[in-house]
C-alpha cells in the first residue's frame, strides 16, 4: 500500500493551514495527500431538526473536503490528492489514518499575544496515540515563513530554507527522531540544527554552588556525548550540514527560542504502554505549544 502525507481537515483556518503545509511536504516526498474530514454525527433530535436536516448536514459535510481538494490541486500541480470523508471520533479516525500515513499533518491556533498556540484534545489525542510522525501547524502559516528572507529582508518561497531543528537526548537517543529529522532537512536543501541540554547531576543540587571548573568539565562531556551520537549520522547524510549546540539550561525555552529561525522543529514522544496510558512529555508538549514553526512529534520506543 503506498503511503501517504495525511492531513486533518474540519473547514477551520488552522486545518487550512495544515492541508497546505501537506501539499507542499506531499511534492517533497513524492507521495499522495490524503486529506480526511471527520464528521462527528450530533444526535437524532439535533440531525431532524429543520436548520440541521439530513440533506443540509449532508451537503455541508460533502462540501469542505471536495472544495478544499479541489484547491489543493490547483494551488500544487503534480501532487495527487485524495479526499476521505469519515465518521467517528475526530481522534480515534485519525490515529487510524495515521498508521497508513508517512506524515499526519494537524493544525493548531494561535491563542495571541505572548500566549502561545492553542493544541486541542484532538490534536493531543492524535499526538499520544499516532503511528506516523505527526506535524503540527498554526493557522496563518505561509510557505515563505520556512524560508529565509531575500536581499530585501522579505521572506520568500524562492529562497533556501531555513534550518531544521531538532531536540535531542542523548541518554536516550533513537534511530527513528534522529533520521526523521536529518530526512527532513535532506529534503529541504538545508542545515541541521540539532539541540542538547543538561543539568549537572541532582547530587549537586544541595551541595555547594558548580564551581567554574566543574561546570566547564560537565559541559565539555556533554558536549563529546552529542558529537558521538552524531558522527554515524554525518555519515549516513554527508550533505547535511550539521551544527550542535549543547547547552545548560531548559530544553523547552531553547527550542522555542530556536523555532524563530527554523523551517521545523522535531522532537520525540516515548511510546509508553503502561497502566497509565499514553503520554506526551513535558518539553514535548511546551514545544508544541509555543513553537513559532511547524512541530514534528516523531514517536519513538
């Protein structure tokens, strides 16, 4: 079965967004887009009363994918599109559709302000229980916000574009986020921006202050940590350029701050099958949230 790049769409200007950036991620890859709407029906009483009738829900719900496909094809020549329409549970359909998908591409809303973007329970549902990587988008996302600015400080289309970023812990790393990643800025023509932070040990957090020489040994090893886990991988994308940035401090602040410069962040989601459930970590989730550019959650053993 080919795969494809599948986008969540609901009509809203975030979905919009996402079914775009799926286009042009679908010309990247070479794979169909397969858009899919999700008609949660209302009940019986609502679905006969005379504004929501059968045929007018009918038409509604026909109209948004077969009009947003017919969009797609116009504005990405060369791309196949496919359009779904299905019932169900808005999260439970597309964690379905995510396991015949290469990418699933959602959107996301801008709260305004300092605040952030607004991930709803179905994005965060999609996000805990996906197959595939999932992206997400804001609304209002432009091709050309990926892209560097030309010489008149305007950003373009035509220009490269921006370098990937990509969280990593190299206590843990995975094959899986590491080559998502590199995979992406591959397809891209671009850098590789890969970030790593650490703590010192929690035995000196009631100890005396790190002393100068202590922080600069800790910082050194971390730093030839990151440079091993990597060094197979410059390897494997030799026309990757890679920079590594190993730093004290807050992986969640760092990478939204490096999501002001970048075409896409990539960071990971443990696959946990415990008594608990699934679960989106806490750097994971604030990236989500905060991140100025696309997210990819790349979930992972």
């Amino acid at each position: 079965m080919t795969r494809t790049v599948t986008a969540g769409l609901d009509g809203s200007a975030e979905s919009r967004a996402a079914a775009e950036w799926a286009a042009r991620e679908a010309k990247l890859r070479g794979l169909p887009l397969k858009i899919v709407h999700v008609w949660e029906p209302v009940p019986d009483p609502m679905a006969q009363a005379p504004l929501l009738g059968p045929e007018t829900q009918q038409h509604w719900t026909e109209k948004i994918p077969r009009e947003a496909a017919a969009g797609l094809r116009l504005r990405h020549p060369g791309v196949e599109v496919i359009s779904e329409q299905v019932s169900g549970s808005a999260g439970e359909v597309l964690a379905e559709a995510s396991k015949t998908a290469a990418v699933l591409v959602l959107g996301s809303r801008a709260l305004g302000g300092v605040g952030g973007f607004l991930v709803g329970s179905v994005g965060l549902s999609a996000v805990a229980h996906a197959e595939s990587p999932v992206v997400l988008v804001r609304a209002g996302e432009q091709a050309a916000d990926e892209h560097e600015a030309d010489p008149a400080g305007v950003p373009s289309a035509a220009t490269p574009f921006r370098p990937v970023v990509l969280g990593l812990d190299t206590d843990h790393p995975d094959e899986a986020l590491i080559e998502f990643a590199y995979d992406a800025a591959l397809r891209r023509a671009t850098s590789l921006r890969v970030v790593h932070t650490w703590f010192p040990p929690s035995y000196y957090a009631y100890g005396m202050p790190l002393d100068p020489a202590l922080n600069e040994s800790l910082a050194l090893e971390e730093s030839r940590a990151l440079t091993e886990v990597l060094s197979p991988w410059r390897q494997k994308y030799p026309d990757v350029e890679t920079a590594e940035e190993s730093r004290y401090g807050s992986a969640a602040e760092l990478l939204v701050e490096a999501s002001r410069e970048a075409s896409l962040v990539v960071v990971g989601r443990r696959i946990r099958r415990g008594a608990l459930g699934s679960h989106i970590g806490h750097v994971t989730h604030a990236v989500m949230h905060h991140s100025t550019a696309p997210v990819a959650v790349v979930a992972h053993g």
